[in-house]
C-alpha cells in the first residue's frame, strides 16, 4: 500500500468513527421512544425528529460508518493508527455534538444541587 493509500483509508476510518459514533445518540433516542434533533427536523439540526425518523437515521449512519470501516483498505484492530483514527473520528463528532446539542438540553451549564 502506498502513502496515498495509507492517508485515504486513514480518512475513511477518521469518518467511520464519526458515523459509528453519530449513530449511537439517535438509535438509543429512537429506541427508547424519545425525540431527538436529527438533519430531517424544522429547523434542521435543531428540531425535534420522531424516535422513529431517528431509528432510521442512525441505522443509515451505523451502515455508512461500517462501509467506511470495513469496506476500505483493511482495517486491523492491532494497528494503532487505524484505530486512533478512528477512535479521533469518534472523539470528535462526540465532543462537538455535546457542545451543539448541550445548549438545547441544558448540558453546557448543568445545574448546581
């Protein structure tokens, strides 16, 4: 593999784990029969979606995720830096989303008991 090759599969696994990761909040929302925002809401990103738009809205980030995971280059489970991009990917989608989302559920200023 060439270090073209290398940096491109290394893309694709830094965006697999933001998928995989953004598929989590939606189908555990979806799941368990709660509203959450999603890209389809009014307004986008910021609206409430039904817990079944999202059920099916991070199911089609767990398949894109996958595809990006395991359907570029070979992914190994050994080799640190495929899982550090990865793990970056997912990192990243997490802290950023919980800044967004955190101001319309309250999780950037946590109330003192």
């Amino acid at each position: 593999m060439g270090v073209p090759d290398m940096w491109l599969h290394l893309l694709a696994y830094l965006f697999g784990g933001v998928f995989l990761a953004n598929a989590i909040p939606h189908v555990v929302s979806g799941m368990m029969g709660k509203p959450f925002q999603s890209p389809f809401a009014k307004p986008p990103g910021e609206g409430l979606s039904s817990s079944t738009v999202n059920v099916v809205w991070g199911f089609a980030n767990l398949a894109i995720g996958s595809l990006l995971v395991c359907r570029v280059g070979v992914f190994d489970l050994h080799n640190a830096a495929h899982v550090s991009a990865l793990g970056l990917g997912a990192f990243m989608i997490s802290l950023g989303l919980a800044r967004r989302f955190g101001r319309f559920n309250g999780g950037n200023t946590p109330e003192q008991p």
